[in-house]
C-alpha cells in the first residue's frame, strides 16, 4: 500500500495530511498521488494554491516533453481539484479560493481540451446545467460546474432563468445523460416541478438523471418535484453524477 | 428580556426596548426582513413588481405585517435592489409571485475606478420610493409601531456591482483595492440611511452578505468590522445587521461592532448564537423559511419560536425575507406563539 512519504510533492503531502480526515479519502488520495509523475504533481499543487500562471506554464512544459493530455488531465488538474473539493466541503477554503483554483483549471484545460476533442477522448458524461426560470443567482450552479469539469465532465452552461424549452432543447441537442437544476430562490424553486413535468410530456423523462440543488432546496424537496436527487452542495452534485454514470465518486 | 414589571408597551417601545436589550413586557415580533406574501398582495391590491416602485402599494403591503399578521414592526423595503438600481444596475423587475433582482451577470462596473455614486442617488425612482413609503407610514402610524428601514452594504453592492465572481475574486486577488471599493461603495448605505431615518425610519435593516457560505469569518473581520462599526457612528438609529447563512464563526467579531442586533439565520442554533454574543448585540430570529414558513405547519413555527425563547433570543421573526408564497396561517403562528409561551411563563 503507497505511503505519504511515497508522493514527492511537499506540497502535496501537506495539502494531505493537513485537510484531509476521511481515512478513505486519505488512501484514495495517497495512492494516486504517489504513483503520478513529479510534474504532474507540480501541476496539482499548483492549481490547488490557485497559481494559474504556474498551471498554464507547467501544462505547455508538460505537453511540450511529450505527456499526454489525458494523463495531464486526470494526474495534474483533476487531482489537484479533488483536494480543492474536498477543502471547499470541509470549510478549509470558501468561494473565493474555489474560484482561484477554478481559474487554475481554466488554464490547464485551455491547452488539453482542443488535443482531447481532436483525439475523440469522450469526458465521464455530458452534464447540462441551469439556473430555473426567474432566478438569476448562478454562484451555486457555477460552483457545481466548476466541480463537474474539474472532475471531468462535460458541462453544458445554459446560465440563469432558464425555461423548460431550453432545458430540453440542450439535453436533445448534447445527448446529455445528466440534467442539473439550481435555485437560490423559493419562490422559483417550484419551476424544477415544472420543468420535471415538462420532460415527462416530451417523453424524455426516461432519458435523462435529474439533480437539484441550492439554497433552498431539501431532499424532501426533490423527492416531492420528482427529482432523481438533490446535491447539497457542489462536492455533493459531483457525487450525484459520478453515481449516475456508474463511477467511484 | 420579558419583565412583568414592565407596563403594556407599544409596538414600537417594544422594539426599541428590545434593541437597546432594557426590559420588556413580553419578547418583540419583529422582520427586519420582508413579510410580504402573495395572499397579503391580494388582501391590500398592491401587487409585485409595482408594490417594489409605487410609494403608496409599498406602504400598503409593508403594514400588513402589523395590522394583519401582528408583528410589531413594519418594514417596507421587500427587495434588496433599490441602491443597486439607482446606482445603475440592470434589473430584472419579474411577476407578481417572484422576486426582482439584479441582473449581476451584467455588471455595471469592472474597475475601482468605475464607482461612482450619482448626484441623484437619493431622487432615483426606486431610492425616492422607499423614503415616500416611510413618511406614508410614520404619517399613518405614528409612535404606534417601529417602522424599519433598509439600506444595503458594501459587500453586497460588490455583488451587485462588480458581480459575485469577479468581486470575490479580486477580494482574493487585491485585498488593497477591494478594501478602496468598499470605501467608495459605504457612501451610499450611508446616504440612504440617513434618507429614511429623515423620513421616520425608527431604525434601519443593514444587510451584507459576507456569508459563511461564502466567505471566512476571516474575511469578515479582514473587510468589514471596522467599516460596520463605522456605521454606528455615522448612520443615527439603531442598526440590525443582516447576514444569511452560517455565521457562527463571526458573531462574535460582528457583536464588537456596537450594531443594536443581528438578524440571524437557521443555519445557526439559537442557544449557540446566544451563547457567542453574550448580551452584547441584541439578537433578531430565526424561524426557518423554506422548510418551516414555506413548506410545513403552524406547530412546527411554533416549535422553532419556542426553541428561540427558550435560548432567550431577543427579538423573533422570520430568518430572512419569506418565501411569497408562505401561508398567512404560519405566519400568524409567530406572533401567537410568542404571546402563548409568555403566558405559560408568567410566573417564571
């Protein structure tokens, strides 16, 4: 079994051993860390203290000797989002640092994703996010899409007060598996009921995994609107998608 | 505290008693937040979005909370975008059952150097419209019951202004130049303070969202205590802070600022709250909406109102603004829970 002291990066075992209490978390954690390569950590703990000068450098360093984009990805960036989700879960860091790191990702991924389309590297599953109709608050929903992308999903962003057309039209147009719905507002919470129904008249209710989330919203909630789950936050929301498309969150 | 020494007070006494923390004759039901509901529109024929911009139909929705739901205070400031309007904002005005807001996906400023407070600040529509609907109450009301006012913070105009994302990020990137931008921002919460507390506000709902859902209690100690402990200073009535969310873990900072009260959120177990602030802010709430007023039933309100008196909370209302569609029924709950645990504990 790998060890704290197998992961090079000092950054990276502190970010471990410091934030990180969940014994499961801790193993999964050390054992991916320890077997990824030096610069690829490099590109963890950077993104994890929010440099996103140092990620652009180091993903154009690592492309340039050959690594693959895939691997920068998942090793680099993805990890390195993972300790940040888990910091954000447990109250270490709050928003302004997600955002940091989100930036962080930003920059990586400019330089992997046009290699990863070119190359038809499909992402974990395409996520179609929205804000419903009449809320325009998005920090929430932009927290769960950061999280998503940075766990590698494809996110579709429809933005703020979204119909239900538009939340169809972009689960039809991007063959999205995945629907997630954000309200910050009670009084525009009851639109996820609406749009839910919306989907069952256009007969695609079956087609699609429907998550809800945000302030207001409860488990008693989503099951009463007929949601296929509620993600209390945006780690949660990772969760939530990753189980319904079958993967170890 | 309640002290049945204390001979019947006013509505307003009541308050004012309960934000100085001097005795009182049974705990204040106060909103430093709106109480406004779509049954309540109905009742009074002064709907959403009109009731936000019309001086009268504010007036009117705003005094249902007294004279239909028995609060003691009257707050008619239902929204949290009439400096954001005024300083330029895009709006997004809505239905009669949905809130407006600011369209903060379309800043209107990017730069410190882009703030500006205009000359009209305090005769735009939407600023004008609260100061009018304050003098139609205290015209209307008198001494009778505290009329509350409500001026927004800095943090908030930043959100407002510079949008969420890119003013958290530069509070990380340049903490030099957001502390410039909440200077320059401060001067219009104290403009329209000192607007309604001119027109007869009794005292003034100060929101500002450094919430713990958002931002460390480090931030708020970092960017606001000394600005909000300003404010005390300057702005002359008594300030109920306002913070959504989890705020545990700055109470105690914000009870050093010398505000009267915090409005404090659900998120935050009212003995827990008491226990931090330790008499010296008086505390405002801290009913639950979307679980409890929105969604559940009298006996539950009355359950969370009790738990409040119980950990001695000063003042009791709903935690924020409520849900339009919350029924009058649970509303109506607060108050009589109130008046019935007081009763049950007049000897104590």
């Amino acid at each position: 079994m790998a060890e704290l002291t197998d992961i090079v990066n000092e950054t990276i075992r502190r970010e471990i051993e410091e934030y990180i209490e969940r014994p499961d978390e801790v193993e999964r954690n050390v054992g991916l860390f320890a077997r990824t390569r030096p610069l690829m950590q490099e590109i963890s703990a950077a993104l994890i203290e929010g440099d996103d000068g140092t990620v652009d450098r180091l993903t154009k360093r690592a492309l340039d000797e050959n690594i693959d984009a895939l691997e920068i990805m998942d090793d680099g960036l993805i990890a390195g989002m993972g300790i940040v989700g888990i910091k954000f879960r447990d109250n270490f860091i709050y928003v302004p640092e997600v955002l940091a790191c989100a930036r962080a990702m930003k920059a990586g991924m400019t330089y992997i994703e046009p290699i990863l389309s070119a190359s038809g590297v499909k992402p974990l599953a395409t996520v179609v996010m929205g804000t419903v109709k009449g809320d325009l608050h998005d920090i929430g929903k932009n927290l769960c899409i950061m999280m998503l992308r940075g766990s590698g999903f494809s996110v579709v962003d429809l933005g703020v007060d979204t119909s239900d057309d538009e939340f169809i039209d972009a689960v039809e147009e991007h063959k999205a598996p995945i629907l997630g719905m954000s309200a910050l507002l009670t009084t525009t919470m009851p639109n996820m009921g609406r749009t839910i129904e919306a989907f069952i008249d256009a007969d695609l209710r079956e087609d699609v995994k429907i998550m809800v989330g945000g302030a207001p919203v409860t488990q008693e909630f989503a099951d009463d609107m007929g949601a296929d789950a509620y993600g209390k936050d945006a780690l949660d929301c990772v969760a939530v998608a990753k189980g319904f498309v079958s993967v170890q969150a | 505290m309640a002290n049945v020494q204390v001979q019947t007070m006013t509505s307003r006494e009541r308050v004012l008693a309960g934000l100085r923390r001097d005795p009182v004759d049974r705990t204040p039901v106060c909103n430093p937040t709106s109480v406004a509901t779509v049954e309540l529109m109905d009742l009074v024929d002064a709907h959403f979005p009109e009731a936000n911009r019309d001086p009268r139909m504010m007036a009117r929705l705003a005094a249902t909370g007294y004279t239909e739901l028995g609060f003691d205070s009257i707050m008619p400031v239902f929204s949290i975008i009439q400096e954001s309007s005024a300083l330029g904002c895009k709006m997004q005005w809505e239905q009669k059952d949905n809130w407006p807001t600011v369209r903060m996906r379309e800043p209107i400023w990017r730069d410190v150097d882009d703030i500006r407070i205009p000359n009209d600040f305090l005769t735009h529509p939407d600023t004008a419209c609260v100061i009018e609907a304050i003098k139609l109450l205290k015209m209307e009301f008198g001494d009778e019951v505290a009329i509350i006012g409500k001026t927004m913070g800095p943090w908030t105009l930043g959100y407002h202004c510079f949008g969420v994302e890119p003013f958290l990020l530069m509070s990380l990137d340049d903490p030099g130049k957001t502390k410039l931008a909440l200077e320059r921002m401060k001067e219009a919460t104290i403009q329209f303070g000192v607007a309604q507390i001119e027109a007869g506000a009794d005292a003034l709902t100060l929101p500002d969202h450094a919430t713990g859902d958002l931002v460390s209690g480090e931030y708020y100690d970092r960017y606001l205590k000394d600005m909000h402990a300003e404010f005390v200073d300057l702005i002359p009535a008594p300030l109920i802070l306002h913070i959504c969310g989890r705020t545990v873990d700055r109470m105690n900072s914000i009870a050093e600022t010398g505000m009267a009260a915090f409005h404090f959120d659900s998120k935050n177990k009212p003995q827990e709250s008491m226990d931090i602030i330790r008499d010296r802010i008086s505390l405002i709430g801290n009913i639950n909406n979307p679980e409890t007023l929105y969604a559940k039933e009298p006996e539950a309100v009355r359950e969370e109102v009790c738990a409040n008196l119980e950990a001695g909370v000063h003042m009791i209302g709903p935690e924020c603004a409520i849900p339009l569609q919350t029924s009058i029924e649970n509303l109506l709950a607060i108050p009589r829970a109130v008046r019935d645990w007081h009763a049950g504990h007049a000897d104590n």
